[in-house]
C-alpha cells in the first residue's frame, strides 16, 4: 500500500507534467460527456415511452440485386 509522500509525490509529478489549467480543462470534457450521455439515455427512454417503434436496417442483400450492381460497376 503505497504511503502520503508516494502520493502527494505522484500528485505534484502529474500537475508538472500538465499542469492545474489542462486537469481542469480534461475533467471539464469528462464531465460534458457523461451528461451527453445521460441526455441520450433519456431521450432513449423517452422515445420507448412515446410508444415510437424502434429503427430497424433491413441488411439483408439479394443475390440478383447485387449481381446486377457489381456488373453496372465493372461495365459501367
């Protein structure tokens, strides 16, 4: 377990390194992405409550379709 000096040594080494204003200015992001996060959870939730369907992608490929595209590219 690491003592007080070892740590307040880390500490001091980390605010030399990148100093108080950059901490700041990366604790400030962090934070700014959580709550963009949570807005988007709730949006989420809101949507679900809204009873709106949920967006599906229909992925499936069609042989001919594909077939017919890779020919257009290749003659084309």
């Amino acid at each position: 377990m690491p003592s007080w000096t070892q740590i307040l040594l880390v500490v001091v080494l980390i605010l030399l390194l990148f100093g108080r204003g950059k901490i700041s200015e990366m604790m400030g992001d962090f934070a700014k992405g959580i709550k963009s996060f949570k807005r988007g959870l709730s949006d989420e939730e809101e949507a679900d409550a809204a009873g709106s369907e949920p967006k599906t992608i229909d992925a499936t490929v069609n042989r001919e379709e594909s077939a017919e595209a890779k020919n257009k590219a290749t003659n084309g």
